[in-house]
C-alpha cells in the first residue's frame, strides 16, 4: 500500500497550539510522516495565523522520534539557499536524520509583494531556483570547501560545519510538475519528486517522463522516491462527506474531474489505490481542519489499515 503522510498549510490559521497537538496525533496515529507548506499569507484575505516554517521544525524535531517531515516546498525566493542548506542539515541532526528538504522556486505573488520579496518572472524565477538548489546540494553533499560562481548566488571556498551527520545530508525534494526544467532539475539534484494536486492520470504521464530522463541520464529511476501532495476532504460517513463539500461550494463530480482525494474511508483507500498504479510511493494528504483531531483519528483508522 502507498505510503501516507499528512500536510497542512503553514499559512492557514497554524500556531503552536495547533501545531502540537497535529503533530502528536501524527505520531501516534501511525502516519509516516508530516509536512507543511512554507507561506506567510494566502493567496486572498483574510489573513490567518502563519507559523514560520524552519522554528516550527526545530520544535518538531526535538518533540517527536518516528515521523519524517518536512517542508512541501520552501521556496527559495525567501531565504539564501546558505541559509536553507544550513538549517536543513542542523535539524536533520537534531531529528537523527528524519528531515525531507523539499524546494520549490516561489508562486504567490500576494505574499512576495506584502513582505517585499522579488519573485521575478518565471524564467529567471527558474533560473535562480536551479542555482539555488545546486547551491545547497554541493553544500550539503561535497565534503570539500565549495566555490560557485552565478547571476544569484556566489561562493568563495565555502563549508558548512559541522559536516551533517548524514553523509550526504537530507535528502533534497523537487516540488513542481513542470514538464522540463523541474524534471530535468529532479534528475540533477533530488532524491524525492513530487507532483502537487494532480489526477493519477496526469501524474503517470509525468512519472514516466521522469523515469525515461534518469535512465538518460545514467541514474536509476528507482533511486527517487515519487510523492504526491493532494487536497483531502475525508467524511466519516456519507451525510458527513457531503455537508464537507457543500461547505466548499463544491460537487462530488467537480472532485472528481479534478483529482481531489475524497471520500469515506473505504473510497479514499480506494482512490489511493489508483495513484499508486500511477507509480507514487507516498501521498500527503493536505489536512485543513487544523483543529478536528478526531476527524483525523478516523482517517487514520480507515486507511492505515
């Protein structure tokens, strides 16, 4: 059976009451692991409570011993990848080697333009994530002092110490399903791809691809673990399942067409069933209902089974 974690969104009311509590249950639920968006805002008003991504994992690292985590994705548009590459490998220690780095390239652009971020256009967005990320792998994987120079980023015989107890450091996810560059960059970089809020269809199209361009590029397409972080509206029963949707002003049919994991129980298993034909390994489910740790306790109930 696929692997299943939980994912919420930082930026979504999260604080540390919450974030405790959900951690916790995800521990002692049994789910394999929890990861969280990095956000400061949504993409519309009204603001809610936002968690700052790398504290809330320091406390998470130190507070739980099963779980992997990490974030789904931190966008290198906020923070200089020497920083990403340093907190990483301190928290992966800190957990006894459970951190997942995921790194994403930055989207939204109501969060860059309040906090005063440049986001860039999508070309050079791109272009500065790709040497944002090979930034922080040869940190976090060369053993020699590292030397880059490009447009964003330079280095100057540079070493981060302590080396990560890991010998390659966290393993580095690529979050995106872009046809090209981010294929093409999970070949070069990642350990983990993952395919955000797409129908098993649309993610076999792309899982394929990115086997055939590591076979190309001599690596074996085994060696990288596909995950697919997806929304998830979960009923413990049908009348429940359907006053969660029309909550949302949505149908069971809009759902479907769109590849959204819902259901009860046995129809959720059922759905998971289909991605993992589709070649995933392990899905986050995105959990909204920060504060329904019941509800949560029933999803794990029904489907780790």
């Amino acid at each position: 059976m696929v692997e299943v974690a939980i994912f919420v969104e930082g930026q979504n009311g999260l604080n540390w009451s919450n974030w405790k509590r959900i951690a916790r249950a995800t521990e002692e639920l049994g789910f394999v692991g929890l990861y969280r968006s990095d956000h400061f805002t949504n993409q519309q008003p009204p603001a809610l409570d936002s968690l700052e991504l790398w504290v809330s994992l320091v406390w998470l690292a130190d507070n739980t011993s099963r779980i992997e985590f990490g974030p789904l994705v931190s966008p290198l548009s906020f923070r200089n990848p020497v920083f990403t590459a340093r907190m990483a490998k301190d928290v992966d220690d800190l957990s006894n080697g459970r951190l997942t780095l995921g790194l994403g390239a930055g989207w939204q652009a109501r969060e860059h333009e309040m906090f005063g971020f440049d986001l860039l256009e999508p070309e050079p967005r791109f272009d500065r994530f790709e040497e944002g990320v090979e930034v922080v792998y040869r940190l976090l994987r060369e053993p020699q002092p590292v030397s880059f120079a490009g447009e964003y980023s330079r280095l100057q015989d540079a070493s981060l110490l302590p080396r990560p107890r890991r010998s390659d450091g966290p393993p580095i996810l690529i979050g995106g399903s872009g046809w090209n560059r981010t294929l093409r960059l999970t070949t070069r970089f990642a350990n983990e791809w993952n395919c955000g809020f797409r129908s098993p269809q649309v993610f076999a199209r792309l899982n394929a691809r990115l086997s055939a361009l590591l076979e190309q590029a001599g690596r074996d397409p085994t060696g990288v673990r596909r995950s697919l972080a997806n929304t998830t509206i979960f009923g413990r029963d049908d009348r429940e399942l359907r006053r969660k949707i029309e909550a949302r002003g949505l149908t069971p049919d809009r759902l479907a067409e769109s590849g959204v994991i819902h259901g009860t129980g046995s129809q959720i298993v059922e759905q998971l069933g289909n991605y993992q034909a589709a070649g995933v390994q392990r899905v986050m489910l995105q959990w909204l209902e920060l504060d329904d740790l019941d509800s949560l306790a029933a999803l794990a109930e029904a489907v780790l089974a």
